[in-house]
C-alpha cells in the first residue's frame, strides 16, 4: 500500500485507502484488542486491567511488526492481551470467549461501515470525486480491512485468536503440545505470508465473508 504511492504515482485512491488503514490501526485495533481484555475482565480475569490493556488507547496496544504488516499487506496484529486461564471457570470456555471477542468485534465494525457505505450510496448517490464518494471508498475498505483482521486471526493456529477457540475441541495434551511449537508456527505463518502462499486463501475468505456482509446491509434497503 505504501509503496503504491510512489510506484503508481499519486492519486486520491490510494491516499483514502492509506487513511483507512491508518484509522483501522488507531481505531480499530484498540477495539479488537479492547473487546478481549473486557471479556476477560467480566469472565473473572483482572490481569488485562492491571496491566493497563482494559482502555481504547492505541498505544497501549501497538505492535511495530504488525502494524507494518497492516500498512503493507492489509493483515496484521497488535499486542496480545495477557490472560490468565486460571482466574476462569471454565479455563477452555473463557479462553475461547476472551479470543473469539476480538475477531467478533471486527465483524461488527465491518457490519457498521459497510452500512454506511451502502446507506451513501442510496441516500447521496456519489458523483466521482465528490466528498461523499471518497467517503464511501474509506468506509469500504475500513470494512473490508475489519474482515480481513477477523479471518487472520481466526486462523487456528498461536498465537492468533483461532488457536484458543480451537481448544474447545482439542484435548489438552494435543493443545498443549500445539504451544510447545507456538514460535515456530508464527515463523512459518510469517514465512508464508512473506511469499505470499496465504494471499489467495486469505483474499478468497476476505471477499467472502465481506460480499455476505454487504449482502446482509443491502437487505433493508431493498438492494440484492
């Protein structure tokens, strides 16, 4: 995306769509991560509001690396919440509640702006170039980045929000098992996504997910 402002030229397009990435990391990533510590908060677990995460602040949340990730690919990630299991009930239950919280609040987002979307484009009807076309564009990729940040992070493996909903299912010394290798899983998440091999997949449940969406918000004013 960065790089698109100097290997194409300037152009309006790409600087809306850089905004929206740099509002998606100042607020919408605060959300996500947020979404986790107040769960955990209310599911019996302080230690997220003791280590001063329980706040909208985005730099409490953060992540050089996947902030750049987000800035460049349109994936990425902030600092995981710390959780402690064991001021849970249900350890596996609050685990998986505390982690599904952050990709369910990017659905909701992406459900919000690409309402508005929908709601411009009926109710003003851009005209190219106009004011409320280029904020139509932002809303659009503001949703398609909130869905995006959800699919990446329902992927199933550490230390991404899919691996703790996963151990619902897994027996724990398989879970356990799967933690031992946590570092090398996220190098070879990373690796793979350097070259590139989960760009297709990645993209193909992006649009997916984000066509369902805009499917759904079109109902109400009678769009298909």
């Amino acid at each position: 995306m960065i790089f698109d402002l100097f290997r194409g030229g300037f152009s309006i397009e790409i600087v809306i769509k850089l905004c929206a990435r740099l509002f998606v990391l100042f607020c919408v990533l605060p959300v996500h991560e947020f979404a986790h510590a107040l769960i955990a908060t209310k599911l019996g677990d302080q230690t997220a509001k003791l280590s001063g995460r329980l706040t909208m602040n985005p730099l409490a949340h953060l992540d050089l690396m996947g902030t750049l990730m987000i800035l460049l690919v349109g994936f990425g990630y902030a600092k995981p919440v710390p959780v402690n299991p064991r001021n849970f009930k249900n350890r596996k239950g609050g685990m998986a509640l505390t982690a599904a919280a952050g990709p369910v609040s990017n659905l909701l987002m992406a459900v919000l702006y690409m309402f508005v979307y929908v709601l411009i484009i009926v109710k003003v009807k851009p005209e190219s170039g106009s004011v409320a076309y280029y904020l139509m564009l932002f809303c659009n990729v503001v949703a398609q980045i909130n869905v995006a940040l959800a699919v990446f992070n329902l992927i199933p493996v550490p230390p991404l929000d899919g691996s703790r909903i996963l151990a619902i299912v897994l027996p724990d010394k398989a879970y356990f098992k799967m933690l031992q290798y946590e570092r090398y899983i996220v190098l070879g998440v990373f690796a793979l996504l350097l070259f590139g091999v989960l760009d297709r997949p990645l993209d193909l449940l992006t649009n997916l997910v984000t066509n369902g969406i805009l499917r759904l918000v079109a109902m109400p004013f009678g769009l298909s």
